[in-house]
C-alpha cells in the first residue's frame, strides 16, 4: 500500500503485463465454475451437444449426401468448432472489463489487460475441447486423417481473430449504446447460425445464394478449413485473405474507439452516477 514504485525496464513491464493477462484468464475461466476443470467440460459438453444436435438434423432430413466425401462427423465438427471460437470469443471481448468498472481502479490493471484476458481466455478454451474431442472421437470411436492440420489450425486462429475484431468494435460502443450492443451481439450470433456456412458446402451454393453468405469473414474461414481438413475439397468460392482484412480493419477500428471510449470515461459516466 505504502510502497513506491520505481522505473521499469521494457523486460520487467512485459513480465508484469503478462502475468496480469495470466491471472486475469485464470479468472475469466474460472466465471463459469469455480472448479476450471468443470468449466472447461461445460464448454465441451456445448460443443459435443452442437455437433449430436446437426448429426441428427442431417440424418433426419437426409442431408449427408450433401457433405464433403470423407468422415461425416469430421465435417459437422470443423463448422461447429470455427462457429463457437469466433461466437464465444465476440461474446467474451463484448463482456470485458470496462474503463468504469471497479476492477480498473486496482492499478496496474487497465482496459488492455481485460480484453487480452477475454480473447485469450476463449481461445485456450475452444483449443482445449477442440483437442479434447477429436482425441476422443479419434482413439474411442473412428480413426480421424486431417489432410493440412497446420492449416486448419491457421482457420480457427482467424475465426478467432474477426471475432476479436468483431467484439472490440462493440465493446467500445458499448458504453454508449449498451442496449443496441447487447441485442446486436445476439442478433449476429443467432444469424450465424445458417449465414456461416457450417451447415453446407460453399462450392455447391449457386451465384445468387453466394452473393448472400460471402459478406461474413466466419463463412470463408469455416469454407477454407474445410478444404485444409479434406483431401477431396479444394474451396473455389472463398478467400483466407478477405477475414484477415476484415479482421485487421475491425481491430484498428476497436481500438481507436476504445481509446476514445476510455478518454470519455471519466467525463460522460462519472457525472451519469
């Protein structure tokens, strides 16, 4: 409490950012069980529950016709895992800490700290239970190939990524427009649900239904993942280079606007109380 705190070297401030990230994860994982072992298998029994729900659905309505020649659950699994990283971490980022929350009065914690925590903390999550559920479909149920798993481990990095994106740009209007934020946060969720593409195949979908889905970054990510994963599916009508851009461009735009949020801070909120 009494003690001062003296200059610090490049070296000494990454370790103290770092471990600040690390505990602030720790924490953030933590928020949905006390037990993280418990929390981590509450995401993967979601997980597991998504992919019996579209095994079903498909099967029921005869749509497996339809998929990539290969692993059938494999296919339904590469969707559902990119659709949860980039859905959980927007939804993470958008719940953050903000500049008025009391956490932030606890120096040397501040903004940076609480959404690197956000992302990070999912990102850990999502792998953990995507690793989990493949070695146990793998040794438990049917022997699994991934054709480039490098490259599909480079898909769900930039699901991951647009969703960051995604969820600074609210975060920084949230403050502002809470309500707006919230309902656009779940209006974008639900929408991709179908408008991901996790559910068919791009290079079956004709021009007119194309032009409908190749807006959203998660429908290219989720497409060339595909085509990583399968040895029989070379993606013709999405990009891996259009949900980098789009990430980049969301991401600068977020912090601009979460710097000016957090400038405002003080001055709009402060006098609301």
């Amino acid at each position: 409490m009494f003690q001062q705190s003296g200059p610090k070297t490049t070296m000494q401030s990454a370790i103290t950012i770092f471990e600040l990230v690390y505990h602030s994860i720790v924490r953030m994982v933590r928020k949905t069980h006390g037990n993280a072992v418990m929390s981590i298998l509450l995401n993967m029994m979601q997980v597991v529950i998504f992919v019996l729900a579209f095994f079903v659905m498909f099967s029921i309505l005869g749509l497996k016709g339809s998929a990539i020649r290969g692993d059938f659950l494999l296919y339904i699994m590469s969707g559902i895992f990119m659709f949860m990283t980039h859905t959980k971490t927007m939804g993470a980022v958008v719940g953050a800490e903000g500049p008025s929350s009391p956490m932030m009065k606890h120096a040397p914690m501040n903004t940076a700290i609480s959404i690197l925590a956000a992302a990070f903390g999912t990102l850990y999550i999502q792998t953990l239970s995507l690793l989990t559920i493949l070695f146990v479909y793998h040794v438990g149920f049917n022997p699994i190939v991934i054709d480039q798993p490098i490259g599909a481990l480079g898909m769900l990095l930039l699901a991951w990524f647009t969703g960051l994106g995604i969820g600074l740009v609210l975060l920084a209007i949230k403050p502002w427009f809470p309500t707006f934020v919230s309902i656009a946060n779940t209006i974008y969720a639900r929408v991709n649900m179908i408008a991901s593409g996790k559910m068919f195949v791009a290079n079956t979908l004709p021009s007119f239904m194309l032009a409908m889905f190749d807006w959203n970054p998660l429908f290219h990510t989720i497409d060339q993942s595909r085509g990583y994963v399968f040895l029989n599916y070379a993606p013709r009508n999405s990009s891996s280079e259009y949900p980098l851009y789009v990430g980049l461009v969301l991401l600068m735009v977020g912090l601009m606007g979460e710097f000016y949020t957090r400038r405002q801070a003080s001055l709009s909120w402060g006098s609301k109380r």
